[in-house]
C-alpha cells in the first residue's frame, strides 16, 4: 500500500467524499490531492500534515502505515445516551471533516463559557 492508497482510506474513513472535500478542509490545493491520490507525485511535508489533520490520521500513517489510521478512538465501557445526543454523534460522525472542525470549535466555546460562570444560565 502506497501513500495514495493511505490518503483514499484515511478519505473514507473521515467521511470526506470528495478530493474538493480534502481541498476545502486541508487548504491543500484540488489539483495538488488529484496528482497525490494518482500516485504522480508524493504530497510535501507541509501538505502531508494538512491532509493527515483533515483526515484525522497520523503523517507515520500516511507515510509509513505504521501505526493506526486513527489513533484517537478508544473504546468507552456502555453508556446510556438520549435519542437527541445519538443524534448528535450521528450528524457528526456523517458531517465533512471541515464541518467536524466547526461542530468542535463550537463544543469548546461552549463548555470554556460554562466552565467560566457555571452558575449563570445560557440564553
């Protein structure tokens, strides 16, 4: 398996369908992902990076296939979730790697505001 190969799965796996999806989350060029995925020319180290963080994988991944593609999954004991909470995780786990970004941003605005005055009600 190839450095292309790693890029399509790592694609797959992030829900990103599109190389203009990769485009848009990454900032690495359309034309720049379409070469790279071609297997016409390896990805420079600043745009390998911006792919993997897109991806939410590992640069050694991409490179190497060492390791996991993911490494940030972990296995949590059962928990009891509310129909509006699987909800969530399901609009998350379906949304584009830039949307995920937003959607992260936005969580931790939100918990650094009631952490700050976890007495005063949100409006």
């Amino acid at each position: 398996m190839n450095i292309a190969d790693r890029i399509d799965i790592a694609m797959k796996t992030a829900g990103i369908k599109s190389q203009a999806d990769l485009s848009r989350a990454s900032g690495v060029s359309e034309s720049t992902i379409g070469r790279v995925l071609k297997g016409g020319v390896n990805p420079s180290i600043e745009n390998l990076a911006e792919i993997a963080k897109a991806c939410n994988v590992s640069m050694d991944w991409i490179v190497n296939g060492n390791d996991t593609p993911n490494t940030e999954v972990t296995e949590m004991p059962l928990v009891h979730v509310t129909q509006e909470e699987l909800t969530i995780l399901t609009q998350f786990r379906e949304a584009t790697a830039r949307g995920k970004s937003f959607i992260k941003t936005a969580c931790n605005s939100v918990a650094k505001k009631s952490t700050a005055s976890p007495d005063k009600p949100e409006s």
